[in-house]
C-alpha cells in the first residue's frame, strides 16, 4: 500500500485522461489518533470513526471485494475519493460496487481502481464507474492507458453509457 | 437469422484487434502466463493436450451456410481438416496454432461470428433448441430471447470476472429440448393468461462435480423485463458466489447454501432498484430482433407429400431413416431433418471440412441456407420440404450422415476425453466406439428405441453424463482409467440425475457391461415400453445384480 506514482485519472465528461501524481496514502489500519489529511481508510474503520470524520472531505474510504457499499449508503455523497481494491483482476466484485456506488448511492468524487490493475481491466472498470486507475508498477502506464479505447461501442449500459445500445440504435 | 448491423460488426472488428493485441503482447512476455490465461480463455482459447484449442461461439446453435463455408476454410488452413461440434452449441477446433488465432478471429468476422466468451469465468453462449421457430411443438420462439442475451451478456462489463463460468438455456416449446433445468440460468419463455409474453426463469441447475437440477425463482417474468431481472441475478451471484473454492463457486451452490426462496427474495430485492431502468426492453427493439427471426420464404403447401408418403411406404430404410431423423414441422409439407454426426468410427461431433462444405450446399439447396447445431452435437436443415426428404436422404447418406440413429443408443454424446483434453481422467471417444460396434444391428437399436448414452471423460461432465439414460463417467483409480455407470438421468422437464449402480469398470469390459444393461431391460420390457420406464419401474437393483454378479463369476 501506500502511494503509486501511476495514477491515470480520466475526465469522464470529456474522455480525457492524464497521468498525475498521487497525493492519497491509503492505509491498512488507522491509529488511535486524528486520521491525516489524503488518508484512505479501510471501509470498516471509516465506519467505526464516521461521525468523527464524517465532515472531513480530506479522508477517503477503500472497500476491499466483499465490503458492501450498502454500509456506506448515502453517506457516499460526502466523500470525494473512493478506491476499491482488485487483490486480483480476476475478482469482478469491486465492478459491481463501482456501480452500487454510482448508480445507486449517488456517489460523484473519484473512484479509483487499486491493485491488479493493467490495460486489459481499464475498460470494464470505466464502464463499472471507474475514473481514476492505479496501474500496477510493473505495468507501461502509457499503453494502458489505451486500454480504455478497445471498444467504441457496447450493448449493455455502464456508468459511462447509462443508455443500453438498443436504446440508441433506434435514434 | 440474426443480421449484424453495424454496430455489431464493430464491436466484433474490434475485437479482433484487441485480442491480436493481447496475444501478441503475451508473444512478447509483456503479458504473464497468468494474466493471460483469463483474457485468451474469454476467447475460447484453450491450452489443450496437444496444442491451443478454439471454441467458436455459435449463437443458440445458428449458422448461415457462408459460416459454415468459413469454418470449413479455418478447418482447412489452420487446423486438420476437421472440426468438433460441442454440447454448447458450439465448434472446437483442436489444432490451431496460437499464432494464428488473431486471423482465425479476423476471418471468422468476415461472416458475422466470433469466440466471444465461449470460456473463462463470464456468460457462456445462450443455448437452445435446435427447433427453435419450425418445432410443431412450440409455444413461442425463443431466437429472438437468445439474441437479446446474446447482446447483453457480450463484454457484460460488471460480469466480465464472475466467480465460475455462467451458462443460459432458453426453451419456448412443450418440451424442453435445450436441458434448461442443469443451466445456470434455464429461461422457458412463455404466455400467461392475458396473452402476454413472459419468462418463468429457473436457477441454479448445473452438472459437474455437484450435479444439482435447478429451482423456479419466477413463474411470470413480464418480456421487457428480461435483461435488468438478469442483471439482478447476476449482481447478486457476483457479489456472494463463493470464490474460496472453484469447485464451490457456481450459482448453484448458493442458491443451495441460501435456499432458492431466499435467493429469490435477495434477487427480487436487487431487482427492485433495477427494474423499469435503462436495461428495460422496448417494443421497437423487441420488434427489431425478432424480425430477424420470422419464417422463410415457405411455399404454401397443402398438407404432407404424396410422394413423400409413399417412399416411406415403399423403402424401409427410408422410412427408418424418417422415423428417427426427421422430426415434425409446424409448416404443411415441410420437415426438419437431424444430420447425424455419429456414425461408427468417428469421434461424435467431428465433422470434416469437406464435410461442412456439403452441408452449406445442402442447407442452400434445402433449407433456406441455414443449419442448426444441436446440443446433442448433430446438425440440422430446419425448412425442408416433404418432397425433398427423398433427395436429402440419398445425399446425407453418400455424406455419411445419415445413420438413422437419432435418440438411439448411438447416438452418444461424448466429451473429447483422454484423446484430447488435458483435465481428462479417461478416454471417452473409444468408449463410444466400442458401444457403438457392440450395437451394428439397425433392427435390433430400433426395437431398443430411446436411449441417450452421455459420456464424459471426467467429473467436469461436459459429456452432460449425469442427465444420461445411461451416463459413463471416467474415473482417475491410482493412475489408470476405469469407467463409473449410473442409470436413470434425464435432460428435459422432469430432469432427474443417474444413479451410480456401483464399482466401475476397466474400459475393455465398457461393452459388455452396456450390453448386460440392455439385456436386463429387454427382458423386462413389457410391451414398447422405453428403457427409461423401465428403469424406473424396477430401479437400478435388477442391472446390479447381473452386472456384478457376471463379474463376480469372471473372478
Ligand atoms: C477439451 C477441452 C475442455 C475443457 C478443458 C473443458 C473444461 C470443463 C470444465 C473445467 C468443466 C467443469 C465446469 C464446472 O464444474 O463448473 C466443464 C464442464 C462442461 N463442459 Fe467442458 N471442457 C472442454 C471441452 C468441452 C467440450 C468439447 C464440450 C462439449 C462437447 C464441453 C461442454 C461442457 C459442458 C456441457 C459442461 C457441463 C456444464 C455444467 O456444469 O452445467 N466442454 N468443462
Ligand atoms: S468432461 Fe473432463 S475430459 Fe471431458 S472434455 Fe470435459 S474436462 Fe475434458
């Protein structure tokens, strides 16, 4: 854990995407003591601490796979960064909280993808909500960043796409 | 048939080049083994016994016979001339060279096809009946449902990594031809009282090392609300399938672990906030689909064939090979024709290029231009007229493929085993063999009548030998191959699994011990009676005793 220099944050309104620096240490566990500005905190213990941090827009919450955005709620609209974590891309968990968060409990600040991270995974991630990518350290940031362009068009709809094709097709 | 527009041939073009892509980059060591594996498996690409192998989606098991040319073609120029008909509806190929899989993808999207999720842990190919829109049977067709599954579980971006593979199958007729109730998914498409089209949907049924028929979640599904009720299914197996433990990990162990009552109720919940969203299906693109679906050109045709009615008359083997391959139309004068992919020798579902190539003529001359795939891994002309039969027959035969053995002792469905799978504990295909040497007499496989032998190499069943009259089961015992047989499964309404009869047998005795099973059902037999019934009349005990007391008496 800790920081990456990796980040591509994508603008979702206009589809650009940038590689920036990382200003957020996100953490294991927490101490007893006042929590740092640009902390991430484990889903559970920004929990157990919410209605001290809960006015605090310099911490954020990270969800391991089988956190349920449901604890969060509504709560979600106070925050501005929100990271979930792909222990391994093969785990399609944190897709479906990227759209609970979104498209459910009306989450708008950054979500990040953290972990096993790399080109082929960018697309779904940016469907499932996602705008702002962690890419593995051992990973050429540049190339996956492309990732992002392998389809034009999808059926289904996404956050990114919240029409199904079928509904545009007609038009 | 489904037509692509543009939109659907730019999804697939681009995937091709994004799969060049991946593959190359894996070429290059830029992708690990690891990290590849579930990108290419998304590709139907195995690394198999001998060499990679490639699984082309064949949606709801429909082809126009310019597919059909193609897939001769890569059978031709990158594999060994042959191809593999699967229980998914689907063909295999099982010499490509990785290299060459990115031209195979590009080739194959000249005519509208792909290998689209036809592996890896994500929504398989939508089966269905092979008689889908021509079955006198049918209720409602349920092509135009498939397809709209077919779009919706293509890149499914949420579902893309679910925790196990995930398999649909969708019926619209009497009976279920398409083994709905050992699905993932199992959707009968149906009409309620009002007239109104809808879906009962049925969950958690699957074969493999847990075997388990599924459950009704849903008597009456409105139509529109098809793909946000799956999207609720499938938000709700993602998050709480068990990923601990691949053996565990499909749906039906949670539905088991919840109970199907609460897995209805936690999807009903789930459903509540999808429901009437984007995903709902409008009337325009209900209407669209289907329209890709109506009937052909038929010529209006009084009633059966003269002609045709007098051969049967006439010509026995005819009128054996139109008992049993030839199955009865909605359409006046017309009939669906089953190719049967198992004659003695070849591996069931094999087919050559030269083969496939014939069948394109003949589905041109025929049938409108189209074949259908079945699960039970044979070929089908959908549309043709009574008055052809006799002129299909005789070039069916000249083709090989006219072995009158639908539904037929047989008429085996079998995995490709020890002779090419690698996750294999016993070889299949010499087990079909042998059975089917054992049973050369025509006359007496008719007298038998209906009984599916399914085999499967392995506990993954993809021989489906659970839902098996007679299933075969090869079994690893301290690193030799022996075989475990059970009685008594069904595919269709009422699916039932086998019961195992007992200790399992070395594949030299495979034979005989099928031979004894057919033996104690001919002499209980009463009357036409099938081997089914028989079997549930009496249980498995009389075929224990005289097959382990033959045994026993061999020492
Ligand atoms: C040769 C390479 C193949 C491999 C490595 C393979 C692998 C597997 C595995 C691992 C399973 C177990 C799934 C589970 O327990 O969840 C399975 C099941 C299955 N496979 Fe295959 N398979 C192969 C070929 C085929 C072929 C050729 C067919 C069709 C003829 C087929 C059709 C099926 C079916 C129908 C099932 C059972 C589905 C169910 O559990 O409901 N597979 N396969
Ligand atoms: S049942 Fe086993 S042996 Fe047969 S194809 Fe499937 S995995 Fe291979």
């Amino acid at each position: 854990m800790g920081k990456s220099p990796h980040l591509i944050r994508l603008d979702r309104a206009s589809g650009r995407r940038e590689i920036v620096a990382n200003h957020w240490l996100r953490v294991a566990e927490a101490s007893d003591d006042a929590v740092p500005p640009h902390t991430l905190l484990p889903l559970s213990e920004w929990l157990a601490r919410r209605d001290e941090l809960l006015e605090r827009t310099d911490v954020g919450v990270w969800f391991k796979p089988d956190d349920e955005p449901e604890s969060l709620g509504d709560d979600a609209r106070r925050l501005s960064v929100i990271a979930v974590d792909f222990p391994a891309f093969t785990d399609g968990r944190g897709f479906s909280i990227g759209r609970l968060l979104r498209e459910r409990y009306g989450y708008a600040g950054e979500l990040r993808a953290v972990g096993d991270v790399f080109k082929d995974t960018m697309l779904y991630l940016r469907r499932c909500g996602f705008d702002a990518f962690e890419v593995r350290i051992d990973k050429d940031v540049e190339d996956a960043a492309k990732g992002l362009d392998d389809f034009d068009e999808f059926y289904q709809n996404g956050v990114d796409q919240p029409l199904p094709l079928f509904r545009r097709r007609s038009a | 048939m489904y037509i692509y527009d543009d939109y659907d041939q730019k999804i697939v073009d681009q995937r091709v080049v994004q799969f060049r892509d991946q593959t190359r980059r894996f070429l290059a060591g830029d992708l690990t083994e690891d990290e590849f594996r579930p990108l290419r498996l998304q590709n139907g690409l195995y690394i198999q016994r001998h060499a990679p192998m490639l699984r082309v989606a064949i949606p709801y098991g429909h082809l126009r016979s310019d597919q059909l040319r193609v897939l001769a073609g890569i059978a031709r120029k990158y594999d060994r001339d042959y191809a593999h008909f699967t229980t998914r509806q689907n063909i295999q190929y099982n010499w490509p060279r990785l290299e060459d899989v990115p031209d195979i993808l590009a080739e194959l999207a000249t005519v509208q096809m792909h290998a689209v999720q036809t592996s890896g842990n994500c929504v398989r190919n939508t089966t269905s009946d092979q008689f889908a829109g021509v079955a006198h049977d049918e209720l409602i067709d349920p092509r135009p449902w498939c397809e709209l599954i077919r779009q919706w579980s293509t890149f499914h971006p949420e579902f893309a990594h679910l925790p196990r593979k995930f398999k649909i199958a969708v019926s619209g007729s009497v009976e279920d031809r398409a083994a709905t109730w050992v699905h993932d998914i199992g959707v009968h498409v149906v009409s309620n009282e009002a007239g109104e089209t809808g879906f009962k949907v049925i969950v958690g049924g699957g074969l493999g090392r847990t075997p388990m028929v599924g459950a009704v979640i849903r008597d009456f599904l409105p139509k529109e609300h098809l793909l946000s009720y799956f999207d609720a299914i499938l938000r709700v197996y993602n998050r709480y399938g068990r990923r601990d433990n691949k053996y565990k990990a499909r749906i039906k162990i949670l539905v088991k672990a919840m109970t199907p009552a609460a897995f209805a109720a936690k999807v009903e919940a789930e459903w509540a906030h999808l429901r009437d969203g984007p995903m709902t299906l409008t009337q325009a693109e209900i209407e669209r689909v289907a329209a890709h679906f109506t009937a052909p050109s038929y010529q209006v045709l009084a009633g059966d064939d003269a002609g045709f009615l007098r051969l049967q008359a006439d010509n026995p083997a005819f009128a054996r090979w139109v008992k049993r391959n030839v199955f009865k139309h909605k359409r006046p004068g017309y009939a669906a024709v089953t190719l049967s992919l198992k004659p003695t020798g070849v591996p069931p579902g094999d087919a050559s290029s030269a083969q496939l190539d014939s069948v394109a003529d003949l589905a041109d001359r025929y049938s409108f231009g189209e074949v259908r795939v079945s699960h039970e891994q044979n070929l089908i002309l959908a549309d043709v007229r009574q008055s052809d039969l006799a002129a299909v027959w005789e070039e069916a035969r000249a083709l090989g493929f006219a072995t009158p053995n639908i539904g037929l002792l047989t008429d085996i469905i079998c995995c490709p085993g020890g002779d090419f799978c690698s996750l294999a504990n016993a070889k299949s295909i010499p087990i079909a063999e042998a059975i089917q040497r054992r049973f050369d007499d025509l006359d007496y496989l008719f007298d038998l009548g209906e009984i599916d032998i399914n085999i499967s190499g392995c506990m993954n069943a993809c021989g489906h030998h659970h839902v098996g009259h007679i299933g075969i089961l090869g079994v690893d015992k301290s690193g030799s191959e022996w075989y475990q047989v059970s009685l008594g499964g069904r595919q269709g309404h009422g699916a039932s699994l086998g019961k195992v009869i007992g200790p399992s047998f070395a594949q030299d005795d495979m034979a005989d011990v099928i031979g004894q099973i057919i033996e104690v059902f001919a002499a209980n037999r009463e009357g036409d009676e099938r081997f089914l019934d028989v079997v549930d009349r009496l249980g498995i005990d009389p075929f224990k005793a005289r097959i382990y007391q033959k045994e026993r008496a061999h020492g």
